[in-house]
C-alpha cells in the first residue's frame, strides 16, 4: 500500500543542475533517434506506413523487424536531425494518425502473436487545430488503452524524451525502461516553467522541481530499470548504444516470454495500479 | 459576497442570479444558457437520487513525493485548496442511484487545484472501477480538469495510464461507463479515462481538448477558430455522443445507463415536481437550446 514514508528516501541529491544536464543530454543532436537504433537491432526491418484512415504521420515509425531470431513490432517517435528533416518529423511530435498507426501494428502484433517493443522520444503529442480536430486526446487514450489490453509481451524504453502524454500514448508496457541519460516527464520543463513561474525562462528550475532523470523515475517505481549507455552517452557511441539497448530488450523478451498471456495482461494493470503517493 | 456576486453573474449575458436561484437553475444562465462550473457535491445532488450517494475513500490525501516547490510549495496549495473547497482532493467517488438504477459515480471538481489529477486522483477513479465491477454496475464519471497535476511530477503522468488501466478491468468485466464531460476537459484527463466511455456526453459549450486554445495558438501560430476545442466542435468532428444541457443530464444518463445494461428503459421521473421550479426549468431549457442553436448558426456562417 502506498504510503507518504514509501518516497522518504527520495531527496535531493547533487544540484539542481543534474536535472537540467539530463535534459540537455537527452535532447542531444547526436543522440540516437528510433531508426537509428532499429537499423542497428534489426536484421530486417519493414516500415509500415498509413493509420487506414486519414494519412501517415512520420514522427512515428512503426514495423516489423527481426530481432536476435524472431520478429517484433517495433514502434517508436521520430525526431530529424538536420532542419528539414525535423521539419519533415515534426520534431517527434506525433498527430492522431500517428498514434491510429501505432495502434494498427500493435493489434497485428496481438493478432500474429509478435512481442511489442516502443521506443519513447517526443516533446509531446503536436498542439495544432488539426490535430485536435482529428482527436488527439482519443488517439492517446485508446493507443494506451490498446496496450494495456494486448495478449503478448509489451517492453516500452525512453531513448530521449518522454514528455507528457504524447510519451505515455506509446509506454504502456510489462516493462518499462530508460535509458541512463533519458528523461521522463509529465511536461517538458519549458511547459512548467510557463504555467506555474509564468516564464518560461525558468526552465531550469522547472526541470531541478520535476526531477525527471531516471535514477529519480526508478525511485518512484515509474519504471523497472535503467539501461546503461556508453560513457558519456548514446551519441558517444551509436553502436554500442544499441548494443546495451537490444541486451535490455532481449532479457526482458525471454523473461516476459515464459508467463501466460492473461497473466502478462493482469500483472501489467496491476503495475500501472500500484503507481502513485498518497495517505489514508 | 463580491465573490458571490462575481460567481453568479453570466460571463455570456452579464445576468445576475441569487444563489438560490443558481441552485435552481442548475448553475445555468435562465436567460442565455450559459453552462456555469458545478461542485462536485452539487453535480452529485443534481445526478444522483435523494438521498443515494455513499462516499467511498474519503480520506485520501495527496502527498509530496517530489517535494515539489514553485512560487509556493505543493503541501501549502493543497492546504489552501482544502480550505476553499472542503475536499481533500479533486475527485469524490461512490455508490449512488440514478432513475433507481445503482451506479459507481466519480465527479471531479475544477475548483481544487483546477481539478487536476495526481496521486488521489488516480487511485480514486480506480477503486471507483473497481466497485463497479465488484458490484457488476455502470461506471458514471464526471470530468472537468485542467490535466494532470504538475507538482507530482511523472507519478502525475502515470495516473494516466492507472486510470487506463481501471477502464481497462471494465471492458474485461463488460461491466459498462459512461463518461460525462464537463468544462474544461483537457490535457491528461481529456487523454485517459475521460476519452474512453462507450458513451461519451458533453456539457454545452465545454472546452474539451488534449491542448488548450492557448497553448496552439503560442506553440503553432495557426489560426485557432472561436469554437476550438469546444463540445460542438468535438461533436462534429465525431469525438462525443450527445451534447446534453444540464437540465437533461441526469435523465439522458439514466436513459444510456439502463440501456447499456440491457434491462428495461428508464422512465422518467419528475425532475422537480414543484411547478414553480418547472417553469424556471423550462425557461431554461429554452435558453439552452437558443444558445446551441446560436453557436451552429455560428458554425454555418464560418
């Protein structure tokens, strides 16, 4: 049961500072970005574009690909990294066609019996006219709700960013992951600092309040474990990033291989079910 | 008693309305239709049978697990926020009755803490599921949020998916949820339990969208149009049932409610048998449907 006590041990650590550092290093221009990584994990990859209905949205790539012997439905944010192609990914901020695609390949993944690994790197779900007119909040409620219900193994990992809801749309999961110099966080520190300083000139202390560094998501059970990047991190070494990444995954894939579907089903509510602090 | 009078004079209009007559009314301007916020407590009056509702996990209280500090720090919102509104947070769930019929009922309220969702929250729309199915009877919620609550950080966040999680055992029980959306409904509420009724009822004129007006305007520089967001827009867009004025609400919720439980229909009972108060109803009425059909003539000329 959670108590007021259970987070006691969570205190400051180290300055402000260490929040904000993260931050820089997970937006890092050289970072590994999903297509990245799955051309690295996979020895086939095969994106599939389109959510049927409306278009296909290029900041989210999904696919199937070959991992390590056996095929996974990959689905991950896509961020650019020289102007025209962020441009052209929308800096990895997904539509609702985005999340409809996400969901078309989770359900063929449920329906073919593949593992599902998400990739988490957004600074949110996009804030346009359009984007809201074509249902956002729906597409980010029924894309978790589609997870939390699927029959086969769901690993999600945040490999950048993980800003609010856009994030979680695609982190519902048996196990969920992070990257050492990823972040995860209800809103960007920039959002914060706007709404609650009314300056988003504070984001650094926004950031320092939010403490959205992984050793910190790990203290509050939000994920189950910290992937190790090379030193420095990812962008130091792009291989042996992936390297320690497809470890990760593939551990976590045997381990959630072995359990039965409804209980892969159960135990994942019941994970999102212990999340939180509160008294009574 | 500014406070008062600045609270019951119509932000549409600029009629001014007794308290009484708020109360009667509704918390609906007689005069335009304008849709003022509700209490928790009072929209449970307006909902639930005389006399039904049973309060569930009263004593929840949020915690300060970040010990999260901007201009003020968290534990002295929350106090300030108790004090102003009696709650301890910004959902009350239980048992009630509507039309006769039992239902699992969680309302949130915008006046704590712009009803946004942390810990509480979370953990409170989940024992209301949990009820639900435990007794095999329809989830009925009431949403009106500003998102989820910045000051808890990424527990806030996952709250999301927790709530997710409880419509989640719903649709494995088929045990069936009514969503009611009020004003505002928006950013991580708008995005998890609120969007995932089988039914899904706005309020006239609530603004109901993941971000706000606000936020498109500053982020995209689009041209955000004057019914951005709102209840029609996201009923023509196909993203809600039914636009209900709050005069119909708790009938059309007992209708949907007994419907999707496969028994017989519900048969409506005198909202307010005094004839007095139904003649003030009927004005009502009158003025929101005016104020609907005012807003699609806007629609039409656009």
């Amino acid at each position: 049961m959670p108590t007021a006590d259970r987070f006691r041990f969570l205190r400051r650590r180290g300055a402000d500072g260490d929040s904000w550092h993260a931050v820089e290093l997970a937006r890092h221009q050289d970072r590994p970005y999903t297509l990245d990584y799955l051309n690295r994990l996979c020895d086939d990859f095969v994106e599939l574009h389109g959510d049927r209905a409306e278009g296909d949205d290029p900041a989210i790539v999904a696919g199937i690909g070959s991992f390590r012997g056996q095929s996974v439905a990959f689905v991950g944010h896509q961020k650019g990294r020289d102007l025209k192609e962020r441009t052209y990914r929308n800096f990895g901020m997904p539509r609702p066609e985005g999340y409809r695609k996400a969901m078309r390949v989770f359900e063929l993944a449920g329906r073919l019996g593949f593992p599902v690994v998400t990739l988490i790197d957004t600074p949110g779900a996009y804030p346009g006219v359009g984007a809201e007119q074509r249902g956002q909040s729906g597409a980010i409620a029924r894309s978790q709700l589609m997870l939390m219900s699927l029959p086969v193994p769901v690993i999600a990992c945040v490999i950048g960013e993980g800003s609010s809801g856009g994030a979680l749309a695609i982190g519902v999961a048996d196990r969920v992951l992070m990257q050492q110099h990823s972040i995860y966080t209800v809103i960007s520190p920039e959002g914060c600092a706007a709404i609650l300083w009314k300056d988003a000139g504070e984001a650094k202390r926004a950031a320092a309040a939010l403490r959205p560094t992984a050793d910190a998501c790990l203290e509050l059970e939000v994920v189950d474990a910290i992937v190790s990047e090379p030193s420095g991190g990812a962008h130091r070494d792009h291989a042996r990033a992936a390297e320690m990444l497809g470890d990760a995954i593939s551990a976590e894939l045997d381990f959630l291989g072995a359990l039965p579907a409804v209980e892969r089903r159960h135990l994942r509510r019941q994970k999102f079910h212990r999340i939180g602090a509160f008294t009574e | 008693m500014e406070a008062v009078r600045a609270r019951n004079t119509c932000p549409t209009c600029g009629s001014h309305y007794r308290e009484e007559e708020m109360v009667a009314n509704l918390r609906v301007c007689a005069h335009c239709g304008h849709h003022f916020p509700v209490t928790a407590r009072e929209r449970i009056v307006q909902l639930a049978d005389e006399g039904s509702w049973a309060e569930l996990a009263r004593e929840l209280r949020s915690v300060n697990p970040l010990e999260f500090v901007d201009t003020r720090p968290y534990p002295e919102r929350l106090l300030s926020a108790e004090r102003a509104t009696g709650l301890h947070d910004a959902i009350l769930v239980g048992q009630a009755q509507i039309g006769e019929m039992p239902i699992a009922l969680a309302v949130m309220d915008f006046t704590f803490l712009g009803g946004s969702m942390g810990s509480v929250v979370g953990e409170k729309f989940y024992r209301a599921a949990e009820l639900a199915v435990d007794r095999r009877m329809p989830l009925v919620s009431v949403a009106a949020s500003g998102g989820a609550r910045m000051q808890e950080g990424v527990l806030a966040l996952m709250q999301m998916a927790k709530t997710v999680a409880a419509v989640d055992e719903l649709r494995e029980a088929a045990v069936p949820y009514v969503s009611v959306l009020a004003h505002p409904t928006t950013g991580g509420v708008a995005a998890s339990f609120a969007a995932l009724g089988d039914v899904i009822i706005a309020e006239p004129g609530a603004l109901l969208s993941f971000s706000g007006p606000r936020v498109v305007k500053q982020t995209t520089r689009e041209d955000v149009p004057d019914d951005f967001g709102l209840a029609e827009s996201n009923h023509r867009h196909g993203h809600v049932d039914l636009i209900v004025p709050r005069v119909e609400l708790r009938d059309t919720v007992a209708r949907v409610v007994a419907l999707l439980s496969g028994g017989s229909p519900y048969r409506r009972t005198p909202l307010l048998p005094d004839l007095g108060a139904q003649r003030a109803v009927g004005r009502m009425l009158t003025g929101a449907r005016r104020a609907i059909r005012n807003l699609k003539a806007d629609d039409a000329d656009r």
